[in-house]
C-alpha cells in the first residue's frame, strides 16, 4: 500500500469534503449564539487585547505546551489507525480542527470587521499554512491505514505497510513542528504588536 496521491484521490478529496463541513459548522455555530454569549466573548477577546501589550511573551514554553498538545493528539491517531476505530477518529479530529478554526476565523470577522480580517491573515494564517495540509494528510494516510485492516489484517506488517505509514507519520510531523515554531516564536509577537490597533477601549 503507498500513499500517494492518485492512488487514493477519492480518500483524500473525502477528507478534505470532511474538514471543510467542519469549518463550516464552526461558522453557523456562530450565528446561532445567543447575544449575551457574543457579548460575553467579544468581552473576553477585547480584554485579552488590551492586556497583552504589557505582558512578556514565553515563547519556549508556549512551544512546549503547543508541541505537547500536538504530539499527544497524532500518537493516538497513530495508535488507533491500527484499530478498526482509526478511520472513525480521524474524522472526528478532522471535524473538531474544522469546526475550532471555522468557529474562531467566522466570530473575529463578526466582531472586529476588518481588523479582525488583518488578525485572522497575520497571526493565525501562518501557523495554519503548515497544520492544515499536515493534519489532512495525517488523518488521510490514517483513514487508509484503517480501511486497509479490513481487507487484509494478517499481511499488514509482513508487506511493508507498517513502516510505509510510520514513515508518512513521521515526514507530516515536521510539517506540524514547523507549524509550532511559528505559532510560538511569531504569532505571539505579532498579536502582541495589533493588540493595541485591535482592542476597543
């Protein structure tokens, strides 16, 4: 089995299909709030903005605690491919990546209008540029894996397959790293430098 990206166009479209009903579930969760939780939230933002000027950034163990949270989330994706309840978990993790950025990205727009947008480019962006093609191959190669356990379980490690997989976990992984580098050494300094432009006094 390889994972490449002929081979199994269908999976990957069905993923991607997958993450993006997420983003937009995330959105119309958005919409469907009531006034005193936007309120409540736009409250909470506004006030992280007027404070984070002031406060020094951590960078290293803003990494740690963002590479932490990764690691654990791809070595259950790992484990569990080499279940029959891998395909099923990674849509799930699919939905829940969808739905917390659609959330995030549609609640910004709504309440800070075109300062918002500026925040949404700079500093989620970036990050974003790595983890999204990361985690919708991870969740790829993870589906397939799965799928594969169905048609022949008792060939899996003896063809190959089990280094194949590990391999491809371990090449996306860099990509996730990289997209912590950037969200732990960068981002920070860049909402530290809008946050002054973005809170509403």
């Amino acid at each position: 089995m390889h994972f490449n990206l002929k081979e199994n166009l269908f999976i990957y479209f069905i993923i991607t299909l997958i993450f993006s009903v997420g983003i937009a579930l995330g959105a119309l969760n958005v919409k469907g709030m009531t006034y005193s939780d936007k309120q409540n939230l736009f409250i909470y933002l506004n006030n992280f903005f007027q404070v984070v000027n002031n406060e020094k950034i951590n960078s290293f163990s803003i990494f740690i605690r963002i590479l932490k949270n990764n690691l654990l989330m791809i070595i259950l994706i790992w484990i569990l491919s080499f279940t029959y309840f891998g395909f099923s978990f990674s849509i799930l993790i699919l939905l829940y990546k969808g739905f917390s950025l659609g959330f995030t990205i549609a609640f910004i727009l709504q309440s800070f209008g075109l300062k918002g947008f500026l925040f949404i480019i700079l500093s989620l962006l970036p990050q974003n540029l790595f983890y999204i093609p990361a985690f919708l191959f991870i969740c790829s190669i993870s589906f397939i894996y799965s799928l594969s356990l169905f048609k022949k379980p008792k060939n899996l490690t003896v063809n190959g397959n089990f280094l194949n997989f590990s391999f491809n976990m371990l090449f996306l992984l860099l990509f996730v790293f990289l997209g912590n580098v950037v969200e732990s050494f960068i981002s920070p300094y860049i909402i530290k430098l809008l946050s002054t432009y973005l809170a509403i006094q």
